[in-house]
C-alpha cells in the first residue's frame, strides 16, 4: 500500500507539472502545433534517461525502489504523456493539416528516443563521476 501512495503522490506533481510546463511553452509559441507536449515529453524522456542509468548503478537515491515509484513510475509518468500526442495528432489530420501530422509524429518519436539516450548517457557518466 506504501509504494501505491507514493507512485499516488509522484502522479499528483507530475501532472501539475506538465500542465504548468506544456501552457507555458503553448504561450510562448502558439497553440497551432502542439510544441508543449512535445516539450513535456522529450524533457521527460530526457530525465527518465538520467533516472535509469542512475538506478541501474544501484548507487544513491535513484536507486532506492521508492524512489522509482516516486519519480520513474509517478512523476514522469504522469509528467509525459502519450494520450495528448495521439489525440493532437489525429485534430491535426482531421484539420486536414497532414504534413503537421506527420512532423509531430516524426519530430516526437525522434526527439525523444534522442532525449532518453542522452539523458541515459549523461546518468552514465554521472555515476562514473560520483
């Protein structure tokens, strides 16, 4: 029931924050093109990157199993979003603006596998700093 209240409590803040981060980013560059789930998702999966090297070097509080829950499972789990990608995309295509469509799939799937990798080579080398 613990590790339940605290993936709970990661959820909480995770939404909150992909709220605050996705209208600040769709403030700043429009809301024509879904820049702020594109933003919320490639930073997370930046950071679920640095999560995981660090958790799987089994040094610090990354490596804690409550803290995963915390942080990998709750927070960014609830931070990133696949649901608001999918649905803005397919507003895209009934919009008939395809090529738009296709970028934020494209640009998506892209940026974030770029985003986790560095994010999982910058946790490697933290580790091998600490």
């Amino acid at each position: 029931m613990q590790d339940l209240a605290w993936v709970m409590l990661g959820c909480a803040l995770g939404g909150m924050a992909r709220l605050w981060v996705a209208n600040i980013v769709g403030h700043h560059l429009g809301e024509t093109f879904p820049w702020g789930t594109m933003v919320v998702n490639v930073t997370g999966a930046f950071v679920i990157g640095i999560f995981a090297a660090v958790a799987a070097s089994g040094e610090g509080w990354l490596g804690e199993p409550t803290t995963w829950l915390f942080a990998g499972i709750g927070f960014l789990g609830s931070y990133t979003t696949v649901s608001a990608f999918s649905l803005q995309t397919l507003f895209l295509m009934q919009n008939g603006q395809r090529w738009q469509a296709a970028g934020n799939v494209a640009l998506s799937l892209g940026l974030c596998l770029a985003a986790a990798a560095l994010g999982l080579l910058a946790g490697t080398g933290l580790t091998a700093v600490g």
